[in-house]
C-alpha cells in the first residue's frame, strides 16, 4: 500500500512532536472559568423551514470576550421528553451550512446546534482585540500577544458555551449529547469533548488542529496550515523563535486537550490526507484516555468519504 506518513503500526503507538506547554492544565482551567463567568444570554428566533416534522431556530448566544456567536438550532416539531442533542461544527474557513443538513437528525429526534465559528464564513461575530499579525489565520491569531489572546483558545470556548447552551434547553436530555464535525470540525469535536467532560459520544472525521509541528517537519504546512509558513516567511525568516512558537501552539494543540476526553470517540480517518497527515489525527487518539475506536480508509484523502455520514449518523444514534 502507498504512504504519505508513517506506516499504521507506527502510527498506532505516535505521541506526537509539537511541545505541551508545563502550564497547558492550569491555562485550560482558567480559560474554563473566565467562560463559566460569561453569561451566555441566548436568544431563539424561529425561521421558517420546509419540514413539518422540524422546528428552526437561528440560535446567538454570549462567548468569552463579549462576541455574540451564531448556531443554526433544529428541533423535532413533536416533543415528548427530554430529546438527546448533537452539536455540528464545519470545516475551516466555512459555515454552519444549510437546514437541510440537519433535518435527519432532527427529523429522528435529535435536537441540533450548529455553530459558526468566530470571524469565519458565517454569522457570528469576531471583536477581535489581539496585538500583532492577524494576516491570514487563526491559528496565528495572537502568537505575538498573550496567550490567553489567541484565537483557537475562544473558539474552543465558544464549542464549550454552545453545549452548556443546548444542554439548559428544557427539551435537551443533557447526559444524551454528542458531537461530530469533518477537518476543522473534527478538531472542534474533539476539543469541545474535552473542554466538555459531559459530552458522550464524539465523531470527529479528519480532525485538523493537531500536532502543528509534525506537519511542518513533514513539509506539510500548505493549503489549511499554510499560515504556519507565512508567519516564519513574515515575522521570523532566520526562525530565531522556533522552538518558542511551536510551545506556543501547543496551547491550541487539540492532542493536548486529548486526555481531559470521557466520551466515546469514533474518529475517521483517510491515510493518503496530505491536509492533515494521519499522523497528527493519530497523536490526538494515542492520547485519549476514554473509550475509542478508529475506522480507517487506506486509500481516501482529505476529501468525501464514502459512508463517513452514515458512520457517524450510526454512531450517534447510540446516544
């Protein structure tokens, strides 16, 4: 079989090479308390929608920093006791998508949120406020301020407030919520499972934001991490602060929030992606303390896979 990483043997036994900073339990708890602190005051409006078997919402609610975020909510039009609820989060530069996305689960139960991402292709807001380069990228948002500035840190609270959000709705089962989501949406399943300890069941598919320094040791920092080449072309061209960077996103490295993790994780994973290399999916899975399971595709990419969806519908039905 073709490689683009590692063979699976190794691959199951990775712990992964981007540094953990000796802080990173104690940054996470604080950055879980100034949410806590956050009212997150949520406000339901209902729009219309084709499906009588549904009922939509747009859904805004407070994140850390005072931004107002955006989630598409659905739920089922007949109600009879608290539903179990799945939280949706999209890929990369995107949005939250269209209704009609989210109409099986509803259609079968399920409450669902769907959350925009800040400063990203939907509706929620991003005030912004951090020194230094905001040129092209999150993951570089904030490297040349504070830690606790970075962007990645609010947007792994914003999947945190969103499911402590859903899981006051009276007619949200709070011990039945799960999470799924693809690249971007996968890291943010992840990271949401973590910061979430209440979260049961988590599908992430190709989970991006893991292992930052594996993927520019493999030549890899291109198309969704080309930031990282950017910021050493822009601001560090000797890489004078290499070391120092890379401890820095440790902060933001889903792998290191990985054993905070009590769902049950079903991961998908391609392992000819050359976007976010096995290798870096696998030192966030090494790390998970709960019980998990991978489903590999040996011969799929970065791209559509078939069955990803049902695997995951399946997988949450469990919930």
């Amino acid at each position: 079989m073709p490689l683009i990483d590692m063979p699976l043997d190794q691959l199951l036994t990775y712990e992964g090479r981007n540094p953990r900073p000796a802080d990173h339990a104690a940054y996470w708890d604080t950055a879980l308390a100034e949410m806590r602190a956050t009212k997150p005051e949520p406000v339901l409006h209902a729009v219309p929608n084709p499906s009588s078997a549904v009922e939509a919402f747009d859904l805004t609610f407070t994140g850390v920093g005072g931004s107002r975020i955006y989630a598409k909510y659905m739920r089922p039009a007949r109600i009879a006791g608290p539903r179990p609820a799945v939280l949706m989060f999209h890929g990369y530069s995107g949005s939250s998508g269209d209704w009609l996305e989210k109409v099986a689960y509803a259609a079968s139960g399920y409450c669902v949120a769907a959350m925009d991402c800040r400063g990203q292709g939907g509706r929620s807001e991003d005030l912004g406020g951090t020194r230094g380069n905001t040129l092209r990228g999150h993951i570089i948002r904030g490297l040349d301020d504070e830690p606790s500035r970075m962007l990645y840190r609010q947007i792994f609270l914003d999947t945190a407030q969103l499911a402590r959000v859903v899981m006051e709705f009276d007619e949200v089962d709070a011990t039945r919520v799960g999470a799924t989501g693809a690249s971007q949406g996968g890291g943010l399943t992840l990271a949401c499972a973590a910061l979430t300890p209440e979260i049961r069941r988590a599908a992430p598919v190709y989970p991006f934001l893991c292992d930052y320094q594996r993927v520019w040791e493999m030549d890899l920092a291109t198309n969704a991490y080309d930031e990282l080449r950017t910021w050493f072309r822009m601001f560090d061209p000797t890489h004078a602060r290499q070391d120092e960077i890379f401890l820095r996103l440790g902060y933001i490295d889903v792998q290191h929030l990985a054993d905070r993790i009590k769902a049950q994780v079903c991961m998908i994973t391609g392992l000819m992606d050359t976007i976010c290399p096995p290798s870096t999916q696998y030192a966030a899975f090494n790390k998970m303390r709960c019980e998990k399971d991978v489903l590999i595709y040996p011969d799929f990419g970065h791209e559509g896979i078939p069955g990803a969806g049902d695997r995951c519908f399946e997988f949450l039905a469990g919930l």
